[in-house]
C-alpha cells in the first residue's frame, strides 16, 4: 500500500510538473501584414512575439537585441508583382538594421506610429512612414537621393498567422 502511495505521488508530481512548464512556456503569436501602394507595389511580411510576456504595446528601434520581437520578415513586390527583395529585420529576437522601426498595440493587433522594415544598403528597398498617414516602399540608389517607388494614405494590414 506504501508503495502504492508513493507511486500515486511519483506520477501525480510529475504530471504537475509538466502542467506547469506548460503553462510558463512561451506562446509565440505569429501575426502576418500586408502593404498595398496606389501604384500596385506591395509588401507582406511576418513578425512574431512571446504573448505571455509582451506589454499592450511595444517599440523597436535599431540594430541589436530587441525588447519583445522574436522575428520580423517583409517582402517587397512590384506592380507586376514580381517579388523584388526579402529582408529579415529581426532574427531570434535581434534586429540586423540599422534604421529599424517598428511599432504595434498587442490589445488591438495593429501597427501604429512610425515604421521602418526592409533593407538598408544601396540597392536595397524599405517601406517607412507612419501608420494611417503615409507609407512608402523606397528605392535605395547607388548614389543621389532615395527614389520612391510607391506609397498610400499609410493604411497596413495586420493578421493571425497561419
């Protein structure tokens, strides 16, 4: 019976255990976006956070660790839409540009403020602008002045991820 017990015990702790881990684990939510510009240019992208442990709302800025963003990927189109570039701004949780901007309200899951995704470098391409005023794709050219390709009233759309 004694032994009986202890078993019960045994089991019944480690099921505990694994209940609990469960519950402190992280919950990433993976949310997609999509731009569309008045001259059919767009971008999508995706960017993911631990739910458990984000505040209502967060910003990132720059190169270097981030404070809540796991990822952030964003994908540029023409208006042929003919992929023009990938750009991974955050990886594991570290931004790679210099000039990242990013903004977003986990309660409402949108966007808001002042965004800038994408690339950095001479022949790269970035959207920036504030959310629900402009938003721009620009080209970066080897030399002179960044040429813009697109842009809206500066509506985004933000999704559950799949």
């Amino acid at each position: 019976m004694k032994k009986e017990i202890t078993t019960i015990a045994f089991v019944v702790g480690i099921a505990l255990a694994i209940a609990l881990m469960e519950i402190t684990s992280v919950q990433a939510m993976t949310l997609n976006f999509s731009w569309n510009g008045n001259d059919n240019y767009s971008a999508i992208g995706s960017f993911s956070y631990d739910e458990n442990t984000a505040p209502v709302m967060f910003s990132e800025k720059g190169f270097g660790t981030t404070k809540v963003l796991q990822s952030l990927q964003i994908s540029f189109f023409d208006n042929s839409n003919h992929l023009l570039a990938t750009y991974n701004n955050v990886i594991n949780g570290k931004s790679t540009n210099n000039y990242f901007r990013f903004n977003f309200n986990t309660v409402k899951k949108e966007m808001f403020g002042f965004l800038d995704l994408g690339g950095e470098l001479p022949g790269e391409i970035y959207l920036q602008g504030t959310v629900n005023n402009n938003l721009k794709i620009v080209y970066i050219p080897e030399s002179d002045s960044d040429v813009i390709l697109d842009s809206n009233s500066g509506s985004i759309v933000v999704k559950a991820g799949s």
